[in-house]
C-alpha cells in the first residue's frame, strides 16, 4: 500500500459551532462539507475547526469506554462481566489483534487536525492577528497532549511534527522515534505554548470559555509530561535494556538510567505551583474541622472551576448516545440499585482502594499488604481493626439521618474515605426518596443477586463523583465536571521528584504531600511516621499510596502503576470482596474471592505497554512492535 490511512487528511470540515451554553463548546454539530481554503475564509469556520480538534480529547469519565484506565486498575472492581471490554485487560488475555480501547487511529486524526489548523489559520483574516496566535497555541497544545495520550499508552510513537498530513507518504518508511525524541518534540511544544504572549494565564469569562486552554495548563502539562520521563519505565529500566530498536538502528527506550530528569520534573511541578494561580480548595463554611476536610474535597468536583483547577472540562455527552446524558451515565452508576430508580451499581473501589485510605487520627495508611486469603495485613500503629461493629455509630455526612451498626473498618478513617466511598450499611447520601440504610448481602436493601444483573459485587460503591443535591429519583442528572490537572496532583508530583532527584530534597517533599495530607485532615507524614525521616523507599512507598487515595478514580493509578513499574507485585491478584453470598449483615463482612467471577487479575512484563495494534501493523510494515508482542 502507498499511503497510511492513519495519517489520512481530512481537509473537508463542517462548520456550525453552537455557543448557547458552557456545555457547547466541544459539542460540534456538523452540517455542512467545505473545503479547508472555504473553511479558513471565515472566523465562524475557523473557530469551529478548533472546536473540532477539543472534540478529540478523551471523555474521562466514560470508565466503560474512553475513561477505562479507572477499571484497568487496581483501585477498582466493576460489577459487570458481559459486553464490557476492560476486563480481558485485566485476566491479561489480550494482544495486538484486541481493538478496544485502541486510541492510535483517532489520537493521529486530532494530531493532524492540530497541524492543519497551525499552518492554516493565518488564512483567515477576519479574526484579528493576536486572536489568531493565541488560537494556533491551542491547537499546538492539542497536538502535544494527544501526542502525550500515545506516550503513556504504547511508549515512544512516530512524531510527525509541522508538516501537513501527506496521504501518499510510504508506509514501510514509518517507524516510532525514541523516548527521548518524543519527550523532547513535547517540551519543545508546551514550552512554545507557555512562551507564547498571546496566550491567557486564566479565562476570564468562564460561562464562555471554560475549559481553553491557558499558560498554566501547558506548565501542568509539561510537569506531568516530566514525571512519566523520569519513572522507571521510561528511564533505562533494565527490561528494555538490549531491547526493541526501531528500523534506523535506535533503541527505543534509554538504556541507562539518567538521574537529572527527575530535576527536570522537580523544577517543571514548582513553576507551576510559583505561578501563584491556583490554591488547594478549602471550603469556607464549615467550622468543624472533619466536616471541613469532607467538604473541601467534595467541593473540588462540586464546586467546578474553583481555584484548584488548572484545567478541566464539562464532560461532553457520551459517545454512546443510547447511555443518555453525562450524568446519567455516570452517576447512574454510583447508585445502589433498588434503593434508587435508574440503578445500576456498578461503579465500585476495591478492597485495596478502601484499605488504602489512612485512618484520621494516626494518620497511617493501615493496610501492609494481604495474606493468601485476602486478608488485610494490618499495621499494629494504625490504629485500625478489620473485625467487630460499632453500634449507634453517624456517619460523618449523613450523621442527621440516624445511626447504624457500622463495621469497625469504616470507623475512625480520614475524611476522603467518607467523601468518596458508599459502605455496606450506610445511609444512601440523600433522603430525597426517604432515609434509606443501604445493604449490599443477599436479601439486603440493595441485594447482591448472583453473577447476572446489576449490583454491588464489591461491598462498596463510589459515591464521590456524585452530589447529594442531585435527586437523580427524578432524573436531575445535572452536569459532570472533570479536572484533567489541579493543584494536588501537581504537589504530589513534585513531592515525588524531590524524593528521586539526585541531591534528595527530603524537606520539600514532606511540605508538599504534608499540604494535601492536611487538607484532608490528616497530620503531618512525619508526625504519622517518624521513620520516614531519612527513609527514601519509604517515602516513595508512602507518596505512592497517597497518590492512590488523592486521585482515586481520577485516572491516574493505572499509569502510576507503569510508570513505577510495580505491575507484578499490585495487578497480579484474586479480586477479594466482602461476602455478599451471605444473608445477615455481620456475615457479610468476611473477605471471599468467590463472589466476583470475572478472574484473576494477571500482569506480566509486557504488559506495561498496549502492543501496536494489528491495524497499524499491517499498515506500516516496518514498525516496531513493544516488548513482548
């Protein structure tokens, strides 16, 4: 074949843009066909060309689909075993003829949208020379964060840069570029967005332009760019080493290790923190100091476009319009079935998530690690127990409702416990339908009903993403807000780089995980562990459980996993639940393997990365296949 369909241009565009809400700019409706020199004659067309290359940006929130890391992971244990895709991920029966969740096609397209506007839109004279700049900058940034999309998924790819797509280009010419080359061309991109004077540092009329991108995205961007180059397994790992050269002779992947990146990333976290932009989010209102903890991280999704913020998005409707709006498909899901109408209760933490979370007043995360039965191996200083109840306990959120007989191991956690996870035995979050003790064991309140049909299979259900205010009974769905950078993740990565980075800087990662730790409630690292003073691994060890409980369900620890390259030891497991088989309540807080039957999560070597698709293989006959494929 002479061409790579890939790479194809699409030169022909609709052009009608609507811009009647802050949920309109992504929404492209496409009428009309015209040519890319009609397209670019005219400022409506042109700002919909834009608008037409947001569109490519993933739908995060889609945990079926786009946003399927959160599944892939470790920190979660959806209910479903048909018509679901992520699962084959996770028994580790999939390879390069698996089509889902396979992004490289659409991410080239919106890459070469990104290039075709760069070099098209001085064309249109109608938008004024400064508008146009700032427009291009945009585009530029699209361009590198899809390039960033491909990265993380499959390693280092083919970097096409500035020219305009060529249909004709050879395939067998088509090979994938190093880490480094592809590292640097996306430095280089960011830096030429963060440099550009026309950009905005903040959007000033948020109802309009919410979600464009601005100077302090591009820095997040970088940061986050840095830290994966930095990680193991981009940074001389020794499984690549001797391994995987592309066609011009080149190692893909650097073959020693190069301490000073770690600097790179250091200093890329702390210039965007210097810009002084952007702050933790703290709810104002609240006096009690736990109840201020819960409501400063509920209200980082509840209160949307608050400070910590450095860019987001109004989730667009799914791409699957039979699953309805964006609340309703996401919110649907976070709801126990039964209990509420339009349930499905699927969306739910691992056991390893909800060990995770640190206990509120020692401040230890409290599970070491499991014994061959699942059970949690606990840390004696953490004040935390696995058996027994509490009677006439209140939960912190729902405590107006009444009490209940709460099992020890939800009793006495910090505040994003409360926040984020619905338990076996709680009052459902509102009372819109009544006050309702939700109960996940068979013959419960929202009953576990066997291998087929929708319900918790967990023990938990995720209850973060949805606001108590919505009364989804009466299908006010309202809408879903998704933080693709904000300030917590940027300390925590900047926590991790001083702990890695050659001349350690121990005194600057404790303030920084210290930061998010407190807003939480919680008290310093060094206080909960004074050995970690001095202690590199342990640090590491204890930043990295942080970052699984901050970003929970944000889509985060799938590639956290990867980057650290600790997939054997954490995604190589029997998926434990509670004992939902059982039929009284205290009976169902045993740990069994025997309720989930989807299989056992299986991770090997290869598995770091997606392999080259068996589509593009046969398109480009001279690319190097990942490690293992």
């Amino acid at each position: 074949m002479n061409k790579i369909k890939l790479l194809g241009t699409l030169l022909l565009l609709s052009i009608i843009l609507f811009f009647s809400s802050c949920n309109d700019y992504l929404e492209v409706t496409l009428l009309d066909q015209m040519t890319r020199e009609e397209v670019f004659s005219k400022r409506p067309s042109t700002e919909a060309y834009l608008s037409h290359i947001y569109s490519y940006l993933p739908r995060e929130f889609e945990y079926l689909d786009e946003g399927s890391a959160v599944p892939r992971s470790d920190e979660a244990l959806f209910s479903w075993y048909q018509w679901v895709d992520y699962l084959v991920f996770n028994t580790g029966s999939w390879g390069p003829t698996t089509s889902a969740f396979n992004i490289w096609k659409r991410k080239y397209e919106g890459i070469n949208q990104a290039t075709i506007f760069m070099n098209h839109v001085d064309e249109c004279k109608e938008i004024d020379a400064q508008t146009r700049a700032a427009m291009k900058a945009e585009a530029r940034f699209l361009r590198a964060y899809f390039y960033f999309e491909l990265f993380r998924q499959y390693g280092p790819v083919y970097i096409w840069g500035d020219q305009d797509p060529d249909e004709f280009i050879k395939a067998e010419t088509i090979d994938r570029h190093t880490v480094d080359e592809n590292v640097t061309f996306m430095v280089e991109e960011f830096n030429k967005v963060i440099t550009d004077p026309n950009l905005p540092s903040t959007i000033g009329d948020m109802t309009k332009w919410a979600g464009r991108i601005t100077k302090g995205a591009a820095m997040a961007a970088k940061a986050r760019l840095l830290l994966y180059a930095a990680s193991p397994l981009y940074n001389g790992c020794d499984l690549y080493k001797g391994q995987v050269k592309n066609m011009y002779g080149n190692y893909l992947f650097p073959q020693q290790q190069d301490l000073n990146k770690w600097n790179e990333a250091a200093k890329a976290a702390k210039d965007v923190i210097d810009l002084n932009l952007y702050e933790l989010y703290e709810n104002k209102t609240e006096t009690d100091p736990f109840q201020k903890a819960i409501k400063s991280y509920q209200g980082i999704l509840f209160d949307e476009w608050n400070k910590e913020i450095i860019w987001g998005a109004w989730a667009r409707n799914p791409a699957k319009t039979e699953f309805g709006s964006a609340g309703q498909y996401l919110y649907s899901r976070c709801l126990p079935p039964i209990v509420c109408k339009t349930a499905y209760g699927g969306y739910c933490p691992s056991l390893k998530l909800v060990d995770t979370y640190p206990m509120a007043e020692s401040g230890r995360y409290p599970v070491d690690g499991y014994d061959a039965n699942g059970n949690p191996i606990v840390d004696p200083k953490s004040g935390y127990t696995n058996v027994g109840f509490t009677e006439g306990y209140a939960h912190p959120i729902e405590k107006k409702f009444g009490t209940v007989k709460a099992h020890n191991s939800c009793v006495g956690r910090d505040a994003r416990f409360y926040a984020s996870v619905l338990a076996n035995g709680f009052y459902w979050i509102n009372e819109y339908s009544g006050r309702k003790i939700v109960t996940f064991y068979t013959g419960g309140t929202s009953p576990f009903v066997g291998n087929g049909g929708d319900c918790v299979k967990v023990g938990y259900l995720w209850r973060r993403a949805l606001n108590p205010a919505l009364n989804t009974d009466a299908k006010s769905w309202g809408n879903v807000f998704w933080p693709y950078y904000r300030l917590a993740e940027i300390y925590l990565d900047y926590a991790e780089a001083c702990n890695e980075k050659p001349e350690r800087d121990e005194v600057e990662s404790l303030k920084y995980i210290n930061k998010v730790r407190n807003r939480a409630g919680l008290n310093n690292l060094e206080k909960a562990y004074p050995e970690v003073l001095g202690d590199k691994v342990l640090l590491r060890k204890l930043i990295q459980k942080e970052r699984m409980v901050e970003l929970a369900f944000e889509g985060h620890r799938y590639y956290d996993v990867r980057r650290w390259m600790i997939g054997e030891d954490e995604f190589n497991s029997p998926n434990y639940t509670l004992n939902l088989l059982a039929t009284k309540y205290d009976d169902s807080w045993s740990r069994t393997k025997e309720v989930w039957i989807g299989g056992d999560r299986v991770f090997e070597p290869k598995h770091y990365f997606f392999p080259i698709n068996q589509v593009q293989l046969s398109e480009m006959k001279n690319i190097t296949q990942n490690y293992g494929w």
